[in-house]
C-alpha cells in the first residue's frame, strides 16, 4: 500500500501571520516598530505603566528568540557558499 504525500495547507490565519511578519520586516519608515518605540520613548507619557510592562515582555520573549534566529542566519549563509 503506497502512502499519499500529505500536502501542507495554508490557512488564511497562517496566511495573514506571514504577510504580517513580513511587513514588519519589510518597514524601513516612519512607521515601524522601531520608530514608533523611539516615538514612545521620546514622549513616555504616551503609554500607561502597564502597557510599557506589556512591551517589555514582548521584547523579553524576542530576545529568547534572538539566539534561534542567529543560528538560522548562519546555516542559510553556510548553505548558500555550497
């Protein structure tokens, strides 16, 4: 009996995680989320303490993230001088 290959589907939700990353990515404006932490920090009162604590956790969880991401970017470098 021979298997059929599963194919992998995308859901829209997958779909709209994927544009969303990649517009983030892609933002070199204004309206990135770089500019807009500056914007914040420059005006501080423009958050609530609870929100910058929420911030915070989000930069937090990225920067676990960061060590993953390195290691990513160095096998696709290796594997692109083969």
């Amino acid at each position: 009996m021979v298997k059929e290959k599963e194919l992998e589907i995308l859901s829209q939700s997958d779909i709209d995680d994927l544009l969303r990353i990649n517009e983030f990515l892609e933002q070199q404006d204004e309206n990135s989320l770089v500019a807009e932490l500056r914007r914040a920090i420059l005006d501080s009162g423009k958050l609530e303490l609870n929100q910058w604590e929420s911030l915070r956790d989000h930069i937090r969880e990225i920067e676990e993230l960061i060590p993953h991401i390195d290691l990513i970017i160095k096998l696709k470098k290796e594997a692109r001088k083969r």
